[in-house]
C-alpha cells in the first residue's frame, strides 16, 4: 500500500490560500458601500463645473441673493460698435428681472465690457457683472446720483465672451 498523505482538514473560519468567501463578500460590500457615494460625488461635481447654471437677478450664491421687493435698475450703454448688442443685453437682464430702463450706444469704443457702480451699492454691481459674466475685477466706482440708477453696463469688444452671446 501507499503512503497516502491525510488531507488537511480546514478549521471553520480560517481562510484559504486565495482567501475564503467571507473575506471576498465584506471586500465587495465595502468597495460598494465606498464607491457607489464616490460615483455620485463625482457626478454631481462634473455635473455643476461642465453643465452652466441659468442665471437670473436671484443668484444661486448665498451672499448675491436678492431681497424681496428690491430693484436693481441698470442702463446699458453699447461701445463696441456692433448694432443691436445693447438691445439684446438688455433683453437679457430684463428676462433675469433686473430693471433696465434705458440702453443706448456710444461711438467710443472700450476694449473690455465694465459694470459702473453709480449710487456706492457694490453688491448690486457684483449682481449685475456676475449675470453677465463679467469679472469682478471689471466694476468700477462712478457715483452719480442724477441718473437714478443703481448701475451703468458698458458693453466693450469682448462682448463675445459674456453670457448673452452664449
């Protein structure tokens, strides 16, 4: 007869060379319980930075929000030449419920479209240059409390780049 080796008998609850299914079914259920919230994080995250939010005078920021019964009353004035441009700003600010009483267009031309704050009320100049895509940076102070207007938008030859145009 021949030496026969007995097999190993394994012991409930110790793993095998290439893991038991125990181990296998609690990795699996942690890479789900893991990877299924990633996945959505990581959706709405492409989500909100690819996809553009519409733009109203109500801004989606907590510190831009407008209050009730406020008005921001905006002129836009054209200077870049192209006929029709101050109309179609002005269309959409007034679609975005900013109150736009008068537009009209200039022959000086301005290379870069500006937001004036005319009555020292930078919050609704930020409202304003943030609807139309404007930077910041582009606000300028000009009070001039004779217009009765919150603020001027003037529209220079990047007009391409702001969000009427889009």
């Amino acid at each position: 007869m021949k030496n026969v080796r007995p097999r190993r008998v394994r012991k409930a609850g110790t793993p095998t060379a290439n893991g038991s299914g125990r181990t296998r079914t609690l990795l699996i259920g942690a890479i789900a319980l893991i990877g299924i919230p990633l996945a959505v994080l990581a959706f709405g995250f492409i989500k909100h930075s690819i996809v553009r939010r519409p733009v109203s005078a109500t801004v989606e920021r907590t510190d831009m929000f407008v209050k009730a019964g406020e008005h921001i009353q905006v002129d836009v004035v054209n200077s870049c030449g192209i006929d029709g441009l101050a109309t179609k700003f002005t269309e959409f600010l007034r679609a975005r419920k900013f109150d736009v009483p008068e537009y009209s267009t200039t022959k000086a031309r301005v290379p870069y479209s500006k937001v004036i704050d005319r009555i020292g009320d930078p919050l609704s100049a930020r409202k304003v240059a943030y609807a139309l895509g404007i930077d910041e940076s582009r606000i300028e102070t000009g009070i001039d409390s004779s217009l009765y207007l919150r603020a001027t938008v003037v529209i220079g030859m990047d007009y391409r780049t702001l969000r009427p145009m889009k």
